[in-house]
C-alpha cells in the first residue's frame, strides 16, 4: 500500500471512530458569524467569535492543541485546552486532520507571541477530508495537476485564491462601469443556426427535438446588434465564446468576452471607452494604473503604465516601420518572400492581406506593451465594419493592443444592408460559412450607426494581474482528457 493510501485508510478509520461515538461530520449544521478576516480586523480581547473553515495546521502540545484553520478570507489560530472543553471534546481533537472543516466558537485574545487567536469553548466538525493536503499546504509545484485538479491549487496557494478573488472583483467592476453608463446587461443565445460575428471554426452540436444541428456561438456580435435595430441604444453582454482552435498561452476554446454597442457612436466613441473602463477597473480593483509583471523569483519583467492618452497608430504605419517602407508597392510575391525572411510563419493558401496580418501577428503586436490604438485595419479583415472615408481599402476599426497581445477590437457598425451583405458573401467565398439571412433582414429594418467593440476579459486579467498564460485567470481550462 503506498504512503496516500494508508493515510485516507487512517482518516477513514477516524472517520469510522467519530460515527462510533454518535458524530457524524457531514451532518452537523454551523452558521459562521464572520470571517476570519473580520474578526482580525475587529479584534477585542474576550471578544466572542463564530468562525469556520479548513484546519491548515495543527500542534499537539498534549493538554492543549494550537489549529489554523482558514475561510476564503485568511487563517487564523485556534487554541483548544482540556480544561475549557471538558474530556470528551478534547477526546475528539485527536480525531481530526489537516484539511478537515470545522465550526469554532471561543474569545478573542492574544499569544505571548502577539498572534490574535481564539480560545475555543465549544466546536463541531463539519466535514471530514479522506485525502491528505497537497504537500502539506507548500503550494503545488505540478502544473498538471494545479489546472487539473484547481481546487487543490486553491487550497495550496494564496495567490491562485488571490488572483480569481480579483478576477471577480474586475468583473463588477466593468458591470458597474457600464451600467452607470445606461448600458443594459443582456443575454443572447449560445447555441445557434448559424454561427457568425467572427472567423473561426465552431463547435458542432445536436438538438435532438428540432433534429437539426446548432454551433455554439463564436462571437456575441450579431444578435446585440439586432438589440440595437430594436431601439436598446447601449447593451452589452459578458458571456461565453466557443472556439474550435488550438490552445496556447493566449487561446483557451473556451473564453469569456465582453462586447458592448453604443448606438450613435463610431470607433472613435469606443477608444473613450476602452480607455475609460479599464482605467476605472485597474484603479478601483487594484489601486493603480502601473501594472507590474513580475518573473518567479518576484523580479520585474515588465511595467505596463495604462495612464491616458493611449498612444493611437494606424496599421500601415507599423506594418511599414517592421517590413519594410515600401512593403505595400511589393508584389504580394516578393511581400510573402520577405514575410518569410522576416520571420512571420505564412501558409501556403494565405491571400495577400492575410500575409500582412502574419507580419504584424508575429512581429508586431507582441512588441505593443503600453496600451496603443491600432487603427484603420484592411477591410478584409473585419467585414461588419465600415469603410474609411480617407482610404476605402481600409475600416474604422481600432485593435486595442496591451501587454503584446490583442485585448479589445472595436469598431464603426457597418450598418447599410446591402453593403453589408456583398461583403459577408465575399468573405465566405462560396465555402461553408452561410450568411445569417436573419440578420441581414434586421439591418434592412434599420439600424442606427453605432459603435461596438469586444473585450477579452481573460486577456484583461492577465494584463491587469500579472500572469503569463491565459491557463492561470481560468478556473478550470481546456485539458486534453487523461487517460
């Protein structure tokens, strides 16, 4: 028997031992009074207090036990003596392990060490862990695990707690900030006809009762647009995208975006606010706008200052500041040639447009640390937006670029239908992708000009705390299954 199954063997014996005794742990009822945290901060000596959470460390002094336990907001001491609970509760401590839950109700007072403790008066066991911790609550070292197995990570490490506990708090925090704009939250479907809003490949699905397939939905944009057509001036939504792509340390196929449409406005009303929310979200979360990323040993990898004005910049011009002053008088031969000598990887079937977008994918955007505005992109790109007046092979669209990777594309609603339609039957180019019939219709009845933009809350989180892989602000991201 290895060394984990003779320990939950030994905690399964306990386990047998405390029923023995008429105690069922997974029975017993206890409402905290307060935190751990609030009960720090309120502290007064003699103080009573009700508290729950993990045991995380336990001393055996013989007639006395010191425990930790910990809630969500912290640890604090418990200290446990003979004399205080009487024989057949002390009787019990001996029963009790790391990781177990307990409910603590005792006085608040102080160690001859300074720590702020709880002298225990009575207590109940809540549940009873037939696993060890992992490594003893030193933090996981195994990546694997940590993302298979989030819990765990959550247990071990403060910081993965912290992290999730702020991503929460960057998520009110948009909520408030739109909402205190007359934007109105709303919800759109997941599972539909016919994907659109974005180019990516879907993930496929059958309704059983309308015997036909749906896609899970790639992008938001279509349906809040058609919001927009019935008279909701500002919506936005955060919710789910799927995407049937690879994963990397930018793309989990399973994300979290927010995209919000403000009728009357353009691209330029979305860069006010891009700018403004995220400005808002770093002060009011994290009491800053210089955002420091930091290597494993807390050394500063990088400092992103998100201070206004954003720097804004059009596409050309970096493209030709990278690849070359001449880059678009090329031939697209010789642009896809030196595309390759630069360094961009290039497939076979890219058109032209798609070879620029290589360069500035690998060669440019990774270098964008501090927040810049990339503007009017090549049409082909994005399809739903309008054209520029000063340049119609280009669209009023801005890439909101921070930390080298895109967190924000926005853009002017191409609102005219019948422009609208020819540009959507080029960009499927008689393969596959359908035109959403429905919402071409939509547009036919009438669609104010607005502006909308996409925000990858995922990518946020990791500009705004610190992380270098989209795997450590998602809960729980995309594994392959073991086995």
């Amino acid at each position: 028997m290895d060394e984990t199954n003779s320990l939950i063997e030994q905690r399964k014996a306990k386990l047998a031992a405390l029923r023995a005794k008429g105690i069922n742990p997974f029975a017993n009822k206890f409402a905290p009074a307060e935190t751990a945290a609030s009960a720090r901060a309120n502290y007064a000596e003699g103080r009573e207090v009700a508290l729950a959470g993990r045991i995380t460390a336990h001393r055996d002094m013989g007639k006395s036990h010191f425990i930790d336990i910990k809630d969500q907001t912290g640890r604090i001491q418990v200290y446990a003596q003979k004399q205080a609970l009487g024989d057949d509760q002390f009787d019990i401590f001996k029963h009790l392990d790391l990781g177990d839950f307990i409910g603590a109700c005792g006085t608040m007072f102080t160690t001859r060490t300074g720590e702020i403790s709880v002298k225990l008066s009575s207590f109940v066991i809540l549940a009873k862990a037939l696993r060890p911790p992992p490594e003893k609550w030193h933090g996981l070292a195994d990546t694997e695990i940590r993302y298979r197995q989030r819990y765990l990570d959550l247990m071990a490490n403060d910081e993965v707690k912290r992290v999730f506990l702020l991503r929460s708090q960057i998520i009110r925090e948009i909520r408030n900030f739109l909402n205190d704009r007359g934007f109105v939250e709303v919800e759109t479907p997941m599972m539909q006809a016919i994907p659109g809003g974005a180019a990516a490949q879907p993930f496929v699905t059958y309704h059983n009762a309308l015997g036909c397939n749906f896609y899970l939905r790639i992008a938001l944009e279509l349906y809040l647009k058609r919001l927009l057509v019935g008279g909701l001036d500002r919506v936005y939504e955060i919710g789910r995208n799927f995407r049937n792509e690879g994963l990397s340390r930018k793309h989990n196929p399973e994300f979290t975006m927010l995209e919000a449409y403000q009728a009357y406005g353009d691209y330029e009303t979305m860069m006010e606010l891009v700018q403004s929310l995220v400005c808002q979200v770093a002060q009011n979360v994290l009491g800053t706008l210089v955002i420091e990323h930091k290597d494993g040993e807390g050394q500063v990898i990088r400092t992103i200052d998100l201070t206004p004005h954003w720097k804004r910049v059009r596409y050309k011009d970096l493209v030709r500041e990278r690849a070359g002053a001449d880059w678009f008088e090329l031939a697209p031969e010789a642009r896809r040639e030196r595309a390759v000598t630069l360094g961009a990887e290039i497939g076979k079937e890219y058109e032209d447009f798609e070879v620029t977008g290589a360069v500035f994918e690998k060669l440019i955007e990774p270098t964008l640390i501090q927040p810049t505005f990339v503007t009017h992109l090549p049409k082909q790109l994005v399809p739903l937006a309008k054209l520029s007046v000063e340049d119609r092979d280009t669209v009023e669209v801005f890439e909101c670029c921070i930390n080298g990777q895109e967190i924000a594309p926005a853009y002017s609603e191409q609102n005219d239908p019948i422009e609208q339609r020819e540009r959507l039957e080029h960009q499927a180019g008689g393969e596959q992708q359908k035109l959403d019939e429905d919402f071409i219709v939509s547009l036919e009845h009438g669609m104010p000009p607005a502006g909308g933009m996409g925000l990858g809350i995922d990518r946020l989180c990791m500009m705004l705390l610190g992380q270098e892989s989209i795997r450590d602000v998602i809960l729980f991201p995309q594994l392959k299954p073991k086995g």
